[in-house]
C-alpha cells in the first residue's frame, strides 16, 4: 500500500512566546468569529482569480511583504491538493460574470526559464482537469506557428500566438470565453488585448506596468487594521509599515533626499516599536522597486549611509526591474525577519502561500543557502521546498499548543488571505 510522503517542516528559531504566539493564539481560539468575517468580506468585495502572497515570521510578527496576482510557481505546489486547486478553478470560473467553457493562458515570453513552463503546463492541467478545453496563446513577436517547449518532467507545452479578429482574440481558430493571464505585463499592456469583449482575468491594469506595490499595501494597512480591531491585537503584529518616493533616478543620483528622509524616519518607527515589544535585533528595511517581480530591484538598508553612498554596482542594480522597465518609484517597506530555518545547515526559509479565488490552495518555503534572515531571498540561488500542510491551512486543532503545525499553516493562511482581501479592493478601486 502506497504511503504519502512525507515532507519535512521548518525550524522556528525564535523562542515561540510573546506577541507571535498570543496572534496565532487568538487566531485559533477565534476561528468560527475569522471565517464568518472573511465571508462576509468575500460578499462584498470578489476575490482575484488568484494570487501567491510572500510571508515573514519573525517570531515576534508574522506579514506579508508581497502580492503577486500573476503567480508564477504552481509546479512547486504539492500534488496532494490538486483536487482542491481543481475545486478551487471550478468556483473561480462560476464567479465570473459569463459562462465560460473555452479558456486561453497568455503566459510570459521566457520560454527559455524551463521552471517556468513547469508552471504553465502544471497551470494547464488543472485548468483542463476542472473541465474546460484549453489552449496556451502566446504574444511572443513574430511567433508564427505552433512552438512545442519540451520540459523535464516529460512533458510539454504547446504556445501558439494570440491572434486578434475584430473585438476578440483566437489561437488557430480556438475562440476563448475567457483569457487568464499569466503574464504581469511588466513591459506593457499589449495593444491586442485592448478593447476585447472577451473576459480577461486579472485585469490587464493589475500588470506591473500599472501596478504600485505602495498602492497594495494600503489597502493592506486598513485590512489590517480592520482585523486586529476584530481580534483586539496590534495591527503592527501583521503589518509591515512602509514609505513611498517617486521621481527616482539612481544613475543620476536623482531623487535622494526623499529617499533619505523616508528610510531615517521609518526606521525611526520600527525602532519604536521594536522598543515597546524589547526586540533586540536591529530594525532595517526593505528597498525596492514599487512596480515589478521576480525579486529586481531590492535590497536591504540597515542606516541612511545605506542608501547615500550606493556605489555604481548597487545603482545599477536598483535603476531596472523585469523586462529593463527602469525604476522610478521606490517602496521603503519594513524589513521583516525571517527566523524560519530548513534542514540541518539552518538555511533561512519564508512562506509562500497560493490562492486561487478565495481558497487557500497550498504553498512552499522560498528557501536560500547564501542568504541571511534580513535579506530578499527571492533571488538567483534560491530553492523551493513543498509546504508540509496536514489539511492545507484550513483545518487548526485548539488542542495543541499555537505553534504545532496544523496551526501555523493556518495563520499562513489566515494572513495570506489578509492580502488577498487587499489584492481584491485594489481590484475593485479600477472598475
């Protein structure tokens, strides 16, 4: 008889007391009071067709410290739970407002980034397992025909070009009700995908050509806020404070005094409340693009001499994001440690948690050899390991004690769909 592997979980170093433990403890004591208020949330405002939202567990606080509404990273998702991605697809479809039956994936040009196509063709068939044909329509420029992408699992994927007829869009004659885009649109919105009566999820305004990071979490602050009210917590606990500066050039030295100013003062901050809770570590923050993914355009600035002497190296680093887009808006956002660990090395490790419409559908640990807990770890080196969810995030057990692992997953998720919330009122301030 066939067992189900077994994956290992990480390493909190963190002593589990004080504020974290209290959160996650209210979060279990209260769950029928959590769920009912994230129905209601849900009725007043729908959720994105899906999204993966990074997390940070300092021990002391437990955030997010990014949305990704295009997720990227669906074959690092453990297979157990393809029937609940499934379930997931099906309720998301339904949502929309036409019936849809034909879908067409635009995913991202790279189709040299053979992990990424692991995603698309993992992406594909779940797509075709909750019952809808399925085709792949590619904007690649000057892609003609049919491209077969082989991949190290087997299989294959398909991508043949998006091609535009009066006020719809078709792949060789395949006409979609419905376009789910897998590409952020770091480099623009393409001029085929405007003006179509066929429905498009997400919405092409949410693509980092559009998109402010800065714009997301407040949305994210007073979603907080509206929970910790609810939980009677300090909304600091789940909420990384930030800044914003626009009109940044760093190759030009541009824009610096704002910079400056906003790193000194919310390091200010978090130093306060760094006091109020007696955390010894020292405070830092996170610089980084407000538009844009795959981890371009960051680092971290423990002082302002951090960011007044950046050499030509770090000023290049910062001056561009995906597809060469330069930077000229920065988040300064509150650095969140990390003191989750993986395996015996003690390699640092954070969360990432994946929803498909309002469903907590699994996850992995973004996790980094050379990295240490105050740094990005979404960068070249980095590795995923499969969360080790008993039930997913969805099934908590007040019997054990707040840190036991049925619990922390759900907090995950509890907090995951915090952003989610946020990514689904950013949304709905577009239409």
């Amino acid at each position: 008889m066939a067992t189900s592997p077994v994956y290992p979980v990480p390493h909190l170093t963190t002593a589990m007391s004080g504020p974290l433990q209290d959160v996650e403890g209210h979060i279990i004591d209260q769950l029928a009071k959590i769920e009912s208020w994230f129905r209601c949330q849900w009725r007043k405002t729908a959720a994105p067709f899906y999204a993966s939202v990074d997390l940070r567990n300092a021990g002391f606080k437990i955030a997010p410290v990014d949305t990704n509404l295009f997720p990227a990273g669906f074959n690092n998702l453990n297979p157990a739970f393809e029937p609940l991605c499934i379930q997931a697809i099906q309720l998301a479809v339904e949502h929309l407002s036409n019936a849809v039956d034909r879908i067409v994936i635009v995913p991202e040009n790279h189709t040299r980034n053979k992990f990424y196509m692991e995603n698309i063709a993992t992406l594909q068939g779940l797509i075709e397992r909750a019952g809808f044909e399925v085709r792949l329509g590619s904007l690649i420029p000057d892609l003609d025909t049919t491209m077969e992408v082989e991949l190290a699992s087997g299989r294959s994927v398909h991508l043949q070009p998006l091609r535009r007829q009066g006020k719809r869009v078709v792949v060789d004659g395949f006409d979609p009700d419905l376009l789910i885009l897998n590409n952020d649109l770091a480099a623009g919105r393409p001029e085929i995908l405007e003006d179509i009566e066929q429905l498009i999820t997400p919405l092409p305004q949410l693509g980092w050509s559009s998109r402010l990071k800065s714009v997301h979490f407040g949305f994210y602050r007073q979603v907080a806020r509206e929970f910790a009210e609810l939980l009677d917590i300090d909304p600091w606990l789940i909420d990384p404070m930030f800044r914003n500066c626009g009109e940044i050039d760093f190759m030009k030295g541009e824009g610096t005094s704002c910079l400056s100013s906003n790193v000194a003062t919310l390091l200010a901050e978090i130093q306060k409340k760094y006091n109020e809770y007696a955390v010894k570590q020292p405070p830092f923050v996170i610089l980084k693009a407000d538009a844009g993914t795959y981890g371009m355009g960051v680092m971290t600035v423990h002082s302002v001499k951090d960011v007044m002497g950046l050499n030509r190296k770090q000023r290049t680093r910062m001056s561009a994001s995906k597809a060469g887009q330069k930077v000229t808006k920065v988040i300064i956002q509150e650095g969140v440690y990390t003191d989750e660990t993986w395996g015996n090395k003690g390699t640092v490790a954070e969360p990432v948690v994946y929803m498909i419409d309002h469903s907590v559908v699994g996850g992995f640990y973004r996790v980094h050899d050379k990295r240490a807990s105050n740094e990005n770890l979404n960068a070249p080196g980095m590795r995923f390991e499969r969360l080790a969810f008993d039930d997913c995030c969805i099934s908590p057990d007040k019997h054990q004690s707040p840190d036991a692992h049925p619990n922390r997953f759900y907090t995950y998720g509890v907090i995951a769909r915090l952003a989610l919330i946020a990514a689904a009122r950013e949304k709905a301030s577009l239409v």
